[in-house]
C-alpha cells in the first residue's frame, strides 16, 4: 500500500492560496512554497475546484519560477467535483467517467507545471461511481507515469471497498478533528490501519478557532495547564492530538502564515502522554470515556 514516508508529516493545504482565500501574489506563493519547505512541509495538497478552478493554476506558475526542483516536493490533486463557478455547469455534481478522470488529471498537471502528480485523490464519492470505469482511467494515468499513487478523499470503509473490487486505493482524506472524531469511531481509520492506507485529515484545527461553543470552552480549559506543560500553543496541542492516532494520521494544514507554518511543523515533535490525549477527548466529547 501507499509508502508514507514520501510525503512529509504535515502536508500544505493550497485551498486558500488564491481567489478563495489570501489571493496571494505570484513571488508571495514562491515565497510561501520556499518556507514551507524549508520548515519540512514539502508536500502540497491541491484540488481542481480550488479557486473555483483557478489556484492550481496560479500555483503552477509560481512554483515555475520558484527554482524549486520537482522532486524535492511531492504535489496531491483531487478530481470529480463538477462546481458552476468556473466552468458552464448548470448545477454541481460529481463525474467519474473514465475519460473526465483522464483528462481532468492532465489539465491538473498543465496547470501545476509538473510531468506527475504523487497523488492523485477522486474529491468526493458518487452514487453514480463505476469501479471498473474508474480503474480503467487510473490505471492509464499510473502506466503513463502522469501519476503515482491513487486514493480518494471523503470516502467512508464500504465505498472504498467496493472501488478495491477493481483498483487498489491508497489513501483515504477525510475531515478529522479533536472537534469532529467521527473518523475514530466509523470504521474509516479502522480501514487506514487494517488495510495500510494513508491517512490525511482536512480541517485539523476543527472548530476551536472558527466557534465559542460550550465544546470549545471545555477544549480551552483543558488545554490551558498542557500548553504549558508541553510549551505549545492551541494548534500545536490540536495537531499533537491528531499525530498520536495509530492510523499515523497526516494533518493537511491551511495556513499560509509563516510563523503559524513553523509552529505546526514542530508540533511534530509533541508527544502527548496517554492521560492528556484522553483528557482532550473527554473535554471535546463533555463526557468521560464509558
């Protein structure tokens, strides 16, 4: 199954690079790309949609001009989201033909610049999805060498399942959380372990810093004594909670902030003792353990 060591612990999320988010300037990305992996974030995690089919582009040509070797960094994209904004749709869906599959990875590598992408995710799945018709067009990307390794994202134990009736899956991005664990207790990283996939989780700050809720408050508490006993900061705490999971969770973070960057990338270091991850647990889910 799919080698984790080629991607680094914590990946770059590119979501909020562009047009829907900090719209960044071509030498702001190049600068941003040189930090990020200069901090050990060498991996960078894209999507078609993103920038409502716009920032793979933009990234594309700033890592062109960054002086960045291709195989100094490994580049995740996502295909299969078919969205109104940016292209002539008249409503979103999602399309796995096998032709769509192809050609939307090669509009992903012209785009990005590169001859291959690492990882190649489907976005979301499809009640339409036809395994046989998938692997045909992953199996014509892998043998080209236009991608690496293939796995979807979103994708709950059974749909991966039944796509594994016709291709291997590597990986599997889910959203994953202190304040969204559902992952931990639906069979997705049951299936990560059991089955070697890699694991990545989107939104890994959760809630914390997007809601004051009673959850969020009891998340606060907790933390206020381990930040100091472990010399962290919230996100560093969040991250450190997700990186001791067995399923060797990878975080896919979405800040382009330098200092926030450095600090999530030594979190990787944070070895949360067993009483303060479950102290975090209890206080995200208000109850004890049963």
């Amino acid at each position: 199954m799919q080698q984790t060591d080629t991607y680094s612990r914590i990946i770059s999320g590119a979501m909020t690079w562009g047009s829907w988010g900090k719209k960044l300037s071509k030498n702001e990305m190049i600068n941003v790309m040189h930090h990020c992996i200069d901090a050990g974030l060498t991996t960078f995690d894209h999507a078609d949609i993103y920038g409502s089919y716009s920032t793979e582009a933009d990234f594309g040509n700033a890592f062109a001009e960054s002086g960045i070797k291709r195989s100094a960094i490994q580049l995740i994209s996502k295909c299969g989201i078919q969205m109104t904004r940016g292209r002539d749709n008249q409503l979103n869906h999602y399309q796995y033909d096998k032709d769509y599959i192809i050609w939307s990875a090669e509009q992903s590598l012209k785009k990005l610049h590169t001859e291959y992408l690492d990882l190649l995710l489907l976005h979301r799945p499809s009640p339409l999805m036809e395994p046989y018709e998938i692997s045909e067009a992953v199996n014509a990307l892998l043998e080209s060498g236009k991608i690496k390794s293939f796995g979807v994202s979103n994708f709950t134990p059974s749909q991966i399942a039944m796509l594994e009736k016709a291709i291997p899956v590597s990986g599997n991005q889910v959203e994953f959380s202190l304040t969204h664990d559902a992952p931990m207790y639906d069979g997705t990283f049951d299936d990560c372990i059991a089955n070697k996939r890699l694991a990545m989780a989107w939104s890994p700050l959760g809630s914390l810093f997007r809601e004051d809720t009673e959850q969020t408050k009891r998340i606060r508490k907790a933390m206020k004594p381990l930040m100091e006993k472990y010399d962290a900061d919230e996100s560093q705490l969040l991250l450190a909670w997700i990186l001791k999971h067995p399923a060797k969770v990878f975080p896919v973070i979405g800040t382009t902030n330098k200092e926030r960057i450095t600090l999530a990338a030594k979190a990787i270091g944070l070895d949360l003792e067993l009483q303060d991850w479950f102290a975090l647990l209890v206080a995200s889910q208000g109850h004890d353990v049963p």
